[in-house]
C-alpha cells in the first residue's frame, strides 16, 4: 500500500471501532489492538502532513480557537414541541388532532424517544463526510460550532461508518440530535473541576450548552461529552422512510447513534403505560431527561396535520411531573414589569430541585398568597413547573413557630414610589406611572427586542442607560436620538454611536405586524398581531374598531378585544402613536398593486439566505410578495429562486446540490422588470 492507501484504511479502521466502542459498547478488538492502530495511523500522519484531513480520528483534539461563531441558517425550520404533563393531556391532544385526521377515530401507531436535555444540534454531511454542525439558535438560524462538535468520539466523521454497508452517502445529509454529558462522566468532570479549584457546573445541560460553545475547541475535547441523533432533516436522492421507527433503523445502519430507550407504541394506552414506566426509571438512565417526545408513527401524515402557532401537530412532548423540595422562604421581592405589573417572587433559603439551585420562586400575585396563607419565615413547598419555572405551592403550616410574618399588598411602586392600584374585577396590582423607569426600561427593551422591532446593538443595559440620562421617556423617543447625544454617554465611541443608531434607522422598515406587536399590548404577540393586521389592514384601523369588530376575528377573545380598545384610548399611547407615525414606521399592511407589473413574480418561490447589501430580509420578502412571489423558509425542489446574500449558508449548500437558480440582489431587481 501506498501511505495515502495505508492512511485512508487505517481510518477506515479506527471510526469502525470508535462506533463499536462509543455508540454500540460492543468492542471486536482489544484497547490494546485500537492503540496500535491509532498510534499507526497517527505516525504516518506525522510523515505526510500534507494527507492529514480533517474527518481524520487524530483531528478529534481540537483546533486553534475561534474569534466568534459564524451563523448558519437551517435547510428548514428546528421546531419545538408542546408540552403535555400527563395521561389527560395525551388524551387530549389525540382528540385534537383527531379534527385534522382523514377519519378523526383513525388507529394511529407512535414511537416514543427520550427528550433529553442536552443541546440540540444540526449536522450536515456532504459525500458522507462531516462538514458542518449548528447548534438550534432560533430555530431558523443557528452557530456554527463544527469544530467543537467534531471532538465527540460517538459523532460519525463519515457516513455509513460501516465500511461493509450497502448503503451509499447521499450528496448532502441533514440530521438532527441532542449532544449531552453522561451523568456518570458529569459527575467525574465536576469533581476534577472542583479538585481543580474551578466551579462546578449545576447539571449536566449547562455543562453541556457551555462545552459546545467554547471559541477554543481543544476545552471541549477535554470533556466526556456524547450524542443521540433521532431525525432526518434532508437527505437530497434519498428516499427517507415513512415510519419514524424506520428512521431511527436507518439512522443506526448509517453509524449515528441512538437512543436504545427509544419505544414503538402500538396504541395510545401504551404510550401512557410507556410514559408511568419512563417516570419509574428516569433516575436510573444515564442521561439526563425532562420526559419524553411522543411522534406519531407515520411521519408523512403527521407532517400533513400543520402546526399551532411554531408547535407542530403530529408530536407532543411529555413533560414529567415536577420535582418539589421544601425550603425556608426568607423574604418577598417585589418587581416591575413593562405592563406595570407588581409582581411578587419568593427569595428563598437555596435549595436544590432537579439538578438546580433555586434561590427565588414566583408566588403568583397577593390574592393568590392571601388564600394560601403563605407568610415570610414558612417553611414551603416549591415546585418546578414542567422543570423550568419554580414556583411557591404553599406552606407547611405544622412548622410555624409564631415567627412567621404576613404578607402585605404592595401601597406604592418600589422603583418610582407612586401610588399602586388594583383594578376592579383584576387580580394584579399595577405601578400605574408610564414614567416609571422600571416599567419603561422593560417596554423599551421589548420594542427593540428580536420578537419586536429587532434593533442592532440595542440590548437591556443600553435602554436603561438611555432612560437614566433623560433620553428616552416613552418608546417613540429612540426615533428622535441624536448621534452627539450618544457620544456624551459613558461607554459610547462613534462606532458605538453609528452601529446604534443604523439599527434604529433600519428598523423603520419592519413591517406594520413587527410594529403592533412591538406597542406591548398585553395578549397581542407576533402572531395575535398578523391575524389582526391580516382582517384590519393596519394599525389605525385597529385603533378605531370596536369590540364586535375584533372578536369577530378568529382566534381574537373578549379579553384580548379589551385590551386593545384600553390600550388605544389611552392619550399617552395615541401620542406615542403620533411620534411612531412621524418617525416613518409602518402602519399598514402592503398589498400588492393589481397591475401587470405587480404579478411579475407570479407563481415564482423564493428562499432567502444571507445578509443582502441593500435591504432588510423583511424588505425583500415584501418586495417578492408585492410582485406576486412566495417567500418560504426552506430549500426545496419546488423553490424556483434562491435569493442569497453574504455569508449564505447551508441554504445556498443545499440550492447548489438541486440545480436551484441562485441570483443575488441585483438579480431579483432584474427579475422585477422582466
């Protein structure tokens, strides 16, 4: 053999093993017969740097640091799941669905997967071999982390890892897994950090989330870290099968490895028994799990069921029942929220829950105190809510001392002291100020937030500092900030300055729905706010509708129609309003001209990728839509344009290997007047 040959074998050779060894714990060789191989290997690499690659076994180490993460756009969209918490909510969610079924009482068949609580990551594979891996990011775009992800032993650097298979490599590969740290190994990693002087990290998700997004590789193949993939994201020339259960098969014959907790339920009675079994030996597994994800079997008719807002139909994520402790509530903090909400949180003796020191906890609102009689100075029993959100169930009242202290209503605002009301018929006390700095620094951090109008270099500290120095007194006044006015602030150069205020600037050019969701008026989000700007047209039309009108919208109740109409008869909102609509921000919904030149992209559909020189996502999407085209979010054969910008990712990866026309910029203004 040639040392190429020899070299391209040896690899062959050292993944096989690292799979057996990794992802099978079932070694046909000895350590001692893998070190030689290895170390064989190694050395002819040290004799032909040149052939060295970086699929290569020997490359796992990690390479030289990172100045930041890349971004990278998702082939399609990394959806969440809802939530269920027991057999009723199964049940439950199975009679909705059953709405969107060919026959609603249709036998359907499920598998049921471990939801591990790792970090979930996106792979892609060209020819076989690892090219790219991202973390989850927003869902749509996500980190670039390859480097760090190439450093878990039990993820394939070629696929099919068995040099015997039948199966080819497909041209490009997309899967989806979660990377997470064995409880064995994470507890033997704490301990050497702790011996090491360093801190030790809270639970195995946070070790996990934080190896991952090191800049410097070779910290992350230090640590014992490990992955499960369990989904085909896109797989060009290949036929994915149908059945869920057959993915994972073909997952596991491809060399990726998977969970051997996964189950096939051949009914919904043996989810539930599958369910009440997990919940048993949780504590025994050797990962970390919050429940398990239910799918149904036949992927291609959960796919057809849709979505509820980004949650998709045909799966639901089974929470287990939350974790309690008792512990010492020591005293109640007050704070404010952007709607003026007075909101009481429990600081709390630290206590740990479920791998987490929980130091605070929601107590809700005072009546609900009130009722359960919770006092400072109880001892009480906190829950985690669906493992996340800690919150106080009530107090053991059997160990009260005659110590404990009731629990007053708030009088007056704790941040501006002005008077605090309850409004008839509500539950929450309100700081009624709109000047309140508290109030006005939690609205101005969601106007300019990524939900809302999504300003650059605009973050929490930034607003706060804003409305300190008298800038800011509502939200319309980060339209009338002056370049000199930044320069006199503690921190602000004029890169600072310039970056701030071209966010500000760009911005006037959201949509009239990023606009209305932005205001903060309670119960109307991003998507509220495109079902009302869909039947209104604009925001001035929303503004003069009446209670029938808005409840005569689907998906749109009493109580959200109440709020809006308030919201908009207050004098202080309309003159903010006022400012809005002289800073140049959109209020109404664009609709395409009916003309010939409107209908120039007819029947056309564009994927967009990359930042464009001249225009914002949002102001191509309209452009396209204006003119008759279809923006989607994901690749496909049925795509008639990428529309790709700099730094293009996996998108524009994905649209070379289909044969998609590709144009940039100025190639759809040429399109517009063909």
């Amino acid at each position: 053999m040639t040392p190429e040959e020899r070299i391209s074998e040896l690899r062959k050779q050292v993944n096989y093993h690292l799979y057996r060894y990794h992802v099978l714990d079932a070694p046909v060789i000895s350590d001692a017969e893998y070190d030689e191989l290895f170390r064989e290997l190694a050395a002819l690499e040290a004799e032909h740097p040149e052939l060295v690659t970086p699929d290569s076994p020997t490359q796992r180490a990690g390479a030289e640091p990172l100045d930041a993460f890349e971004k990278v756009a998702h082939p399609a969209p990394i959806l969440s799941l809802a939530n269920a918490f027991n057999a009723d909510d199964l049940r439950a969610w199975r009679t909705r669905i059953g709405r969107y079924l060919p026959d609603p009482e249709m036998a359907l068949d499920y598998v049921v997967e471990p939801k591990l609580d790792g970090l979930t990551v996106v792979l892609t594979y060209q020819n076989g071999l690892f090219v790219q891996g991202a973390t989850r990011g927003n869902g749509e775009v996500g980190e670039d982390i390859t480097q760090n992800l190439r450093t878990i032993r039990s993820l394939p650097q070629r696929i099919p890892i068995d040099p015997n298979s039948d199966l080819a490599p497909p041209p490009v590969l997309v899967v989806r897994g979660e990377a997470f740290f064995p409880l064995d190994k994470f507890e033997q990693f704490n301990l050497a950090r702790m011996e090491a002087g360093e801190a030790a990290y809270m639970n195995p998700r946070n070790a996990a989330a934080g190896s991952l997004r090191q800049l410097d590789s070779m910290i992350t193949a230090a640590r014992p870290l490990t992955l499960y993939v369990y989904d085909f994201i896109f797989w060009e020339g290949g036929e994915i099968p149908a059945k869920q259960w057959d993915r994972l098969a073909l997952l596991r014959q491809l060399g990726f490895p998977v969970s051997p907790d996964n189950q096939y339920c051949p009914d919904l009675d043996a989810v539930a028994a599958a369910y009440d079994g997990w919940i048993e030996k949780r504590n025994q597994l050797n990962y970390e799990i919050d429940g398990m994800v239910v799918k149904i079997n036949d992927r291609p008719l959960a796919d057809s069921l849709g979505f509820v807002g980004k949650d998709p139909r045909g799966a639901i994520a089974m929470k287990f029942p939350a974790q309690e402790r008792t512990t010492k509530l020591l005293d109640v903090q007050v704070s404010v929220g952007r709607t003026g909400i007075l909101a009481p949180a429990g600081v709390l003796e630290p206590v740990e829950i479920g791998g987490v020191t929980v130091r605070n906890a929601t107590l809700h609102n005072y009546d609900e105190i009130a009722r359960k009689d919770i006092r400072i100075g109880d001892t009480v029993i906190v829950k985690r809510a669906g493992d996340v959100i800690p919150y106080i169930i009530g107090p053991v009242v059997d160990l009260r001392d005659g110590s404990e202290r009731v629990i007053e209503k708030p009088t007056h605002c704790p941040v501006c002291g002005e008077t605090a009301v309850q409004p008839e018929g509500e539950v929450a006390i309100y700081c009624d100020n709109p000047a309140c700095p508290e109030q006005l620094a939690r609205r101005v951090a969601y106007f300019v937030s990524r939900e809302a109008m999504d300003i650059d270099s605009f973050g929490s500290q930034t607003a706060v500092l804003l409305i300190e120095k008298g800038l800011i007194h509502d939200i319309a006044d980060i339209y009338t900030l002056q370049r000199d006015q930044l320069l006199e602030l503690e921190g602000f150069k004029e890169k600072k300055a310039d970056n701030l205020l071209a966010g500000i600037e760009a911005s006037k050019a959201q949509p009239a729905e990023r606009v209305l969701t932005a205001l903060g008026i309670r119960y109307v989000g991003g998507v509220v706010a495109g079902l009302l700007l869909d039947a209104l047209g604009g925001i001035d039309a929303l503004a003069a509708a009446g209670q029938d009108e808005l409840e005569a919208i689907e998906g749109i109740g009493p109580e959200t129609a109440v709020n809006i109409i308030t919201w908009f008869a207050n004098e202080k909102n309309q003159a903010i309003l006022q400012k809005l609509r002289a800073a140049g921000l959109n209020f109404t919904v664009e609709k395409p001209e009916s003309n010939e030149k409107a209908n120039t992209l007819d029947g056309l559909t564009f994927v967009i990728t990359g930042t464009l020189p001249g225009m914002s996502r949002n102001e191509a999407k309209a452009l396209i839509e204006a003119h008759g085209g279809k923006v989607t979010g994901s690749v496909s054969k049925k795509t008639s344009y990428l529309l790709a910008g700099e730094k293009a990712g996996s998108k524009l990866t994905k649209a070379k290997a289909l044969g998609i026309p590709i144009v940039d910029e100025n190639g759809l203004r040429l399109l517009l007047t063909s």
